[in-house]
C-alpha cells in the first residue's frame, strides 16, 4: 500500500514539474520556439500616429542592445553592450550568436531567453534598444533638396515593453526630416504629403498627412514620427493661395532663407537673400528699392525657372500698396529673377548718349539690355 501511494506521489510530482517547466533534475525545460518573424499587420489596420514608435520598430544591423541577464555568472562578462551585426545577429556570452535582425523588442527578448534558457537556469532577460541606428529616408516631390537622407537619433533609452519612454528618446519627425531636405517648394501641396512604410512582412502601409491642419489647429498628430526607410513624397499643388503660401513659409519645415536675383533700374542689384515667405515688393526692397530716375515701374517682371525645366516670365502690375496676391504681388520661390526695366524717358536719354559715344563702345548691349532681348520681354 505505501509503495502503491509513493508511486502515484512521484507520478504527480513529475507532471507539476513538466508543468512548471522543470525536469525532476531541476534543469529548465526549452520554451516554445520564438517565430523569427514579426508579426503580420495589415496594411489597412496598421496605425501611423502608433503612441510609442518601438511597438513596431524593428531591429537591424547597428543598433546597440542593452542586454541584462539575471544569474549570468559575474566570471562570464561584465558586457551588456551588443550591437547587431551586418547579418541580423548579436553574439552572446554563453548563449552563442542569435538572430535578432528584423524583429520587434519583445520578439527579440523572448528569443534570447530561449537560448539562455538551454544553457542556464532560471535566466532572466531584459532587452533595452540603448542608441538605434540612423535611419535612412527617402525624401521625394516639391522639396529644395530630394534625396536619400540619414536622420540621426538623440539620447535614446526606451523600454523593450513598449509601455513608456524614458530618458529623453527622441523619435524623428516628418517635419523634422523636410526641413533636413532644404524645406518644401510653394508650390508644395501640404494637405496631401504621403508616407509609406515597409511593414516587414512584404506589405506596404500608406497615410495621407495634412500639414496644414498642423499649421491651422495645432494638430501635432499629422508630425508624424518616422522610421528608417520610410518615404515621403510631397505632391506639388493645383493651385497656390499666396495668402496660404507667406503663412506656410513661416513654417518649421520651409526653408529660413532663399536666395533670389534683382537686376535692372534698382539700387543695388545682384543676389540678394531674402525670407522665405518674401513677396516681389520685398525682394525689389531687399536690392535697396528703385533706382527713382530710372525706373520703370509699370515694368517688372518676374522670370522664373521651373522645376521641370522651363522658364515662365510674366509682366506684373505693380504697386507697393498691394496685397500679397499671385497676380500682383506673388510670393517669391528660391531661384526667381526680378527685372526692373527702364522708364520711357531714361531709355531716350540711354539712345542719346549711345549715338554720342565713340563707335567703339557699342559694341556690347548692358547687361540688362541683353537679358531683356534674350527672355523677349519687350
């Protein structure tokens, strides 16, 4: 009869323990095997305003892992330091190389437990993206500056839970990453700028953001964080509101300054740098104004060269008085040319006193005269 009891005691003691996940000898049992691929999201559920970025951030090569793992004897390594190789992977006192390459946080903390867990007993392991790396963005559309650009990080510490951040972790921004690309065109249209993102699972998700709500309410949700190989493309506009263009260039992602030409009856002609939302009166200004005996000021016109390559030059009403306005006083664009022609009575005195000159000194147009004949604007 005892026998019969002591039997069935053991019999219930082994299943606890497999339960338990020990083995009779106290050594712990391998957990389930972690997938080593992240888990599928769909394009049309996935969420671009997600509240912590490193719920959906995904390991790569250069990242460094703060990895802590309890009961790892103190004569193994005081390294908890890794960085993620070229080929996904982060090699591990004891543990030997994982692959961690393209997984979330978590993903990655369950799978290195894994394998502590076969050479170990009772680990515990904690895993903290201490410095991601710079994450690579493709800026494309109405920018100064398309192009590939690396987007640093600063003073990153994060927990692998995803429930908080801490340490001051700063997430680039799509504002942030477009005024790194010289700042948007006026031409830009900002209430449909589109993102994609890879999902790392083969998909790509895409959201439509409007900066102008951002500009208007205050609406910090369309300022986007980003992750690396994200591309922005910034489509460029039907039509521009001059009035929407001066408030849009006083935006964090416009550029601060922009450099335009002034030539002709002017005080001091040449390049000048004026402010990004600058109309054609503030550029005739920032070159010290008309040259008041010369100039012609029914005759201004605007030149400017498009981004698709040709050149559009149009005459323009002018008047100090007036409004910023497409038509009579257009917001200015990085590149434009100002010509001021001469008045009536100055192009007489200029004939005269050519025919007065020796024969010699004709042998050239002034240089506003030959870019006058050249764009035709007579």
């Amino acid at each position: 009869m005892g026998d019969k009891r002591l039997a069935r005691l053991q019999k219930g003691a082994v299943g606890l323990a497999i339960a338990g996940g020990l083995t009779l000898g106290a050594t712990l049992l391998v957990p389930p095997s972690v997938t080593a691929q992240p888990r599928a999201v769909s394009p049309n559920s996935y969420s671009f305003t997600s509240v912590n970025p490193l719920q959906d951030y995904l390991l790569g090569p250069g990242d460094v892992l703060f990895i802590e793992v309890v009961n790892l004897p103190a004569s193994v390594t005081s390294q908890r330091e890794f960085t993620v190789n070229l080929d996904g992977s982060v090699t591990l006192p004891l543990a030997g190389r994982v692959m961690v390459g393209g997984l979330t946080l978590p993903q990655a903390e369950r799978l290195i437990l894994n394998a502590y867990s076969k050479v170990m007993r009772f680990p515990a392991v904690t895993v903290t993206l201490q410095t991601p790396r710079p994450m690579k963005i493709l800026v494309a559309g109405e920018v100064s500056r398309p192009g590939s650009y690396v987007v640093p990080f600063t003073s990153v510490s994060a927990s692998a839970a995803g429930v908080g951040l801490s340490g001051g972790l700063t997430w680039p921004r799509l504002s942030q990453v477009l005024a790194q690309s010289g700042g948007i065109t006026q031409e830009a249209d900002i209430r449909n700028i589109e993102i994609r993102r890879q999902l790392g699972n083969g998909q790509t998700a895409v959201t439509k953001i409007n900066l102008w709500e951002m500009i208007q309410s205050g609406d910090a949700n369309q300022d986007i964080t980003l992750r690396s190989d994200d591309v922005i493309l910034v489509p460029k506009a039907k039509e521009v509101n001059a009035a929407e263009a001066i408030r849009v260039a006083s935006a964090t992602f416009s550029p601060e300054k922009i450099q335009i030409q002034v030539i002709g009856e002017v005080s001091r002609p040449g390049i000048v740098e004026v402010p990004a939302n600058a109309t054609l009166t503030q550029g005739i200004g920032a070159a010290g104004g008309f040259n008041v005996q010369r100039a012609n000021r029914s005759r201004v016109t605007l030149v400017r060269l498009n981004r698709d390559g040709t050149v559009s030059r149009r005459r323009i009403p002018f008047s100090l008085a007036a409004q910023p306005d497409a038509n009579n006083n257009p917001v200015l664009q990085q590149g434009d040319v100002i010509v001021v022609e001469r008045s009536g009575v100055t192009q007489v005195g200029d004939a005269i006193g050519n025919a007065l000159r020796p024969i010699g000194a004709l042998g050239a147009l002034s240089p506003i005269g030959f870019i006058i004949n050249l764009l035709n604007l007579n």
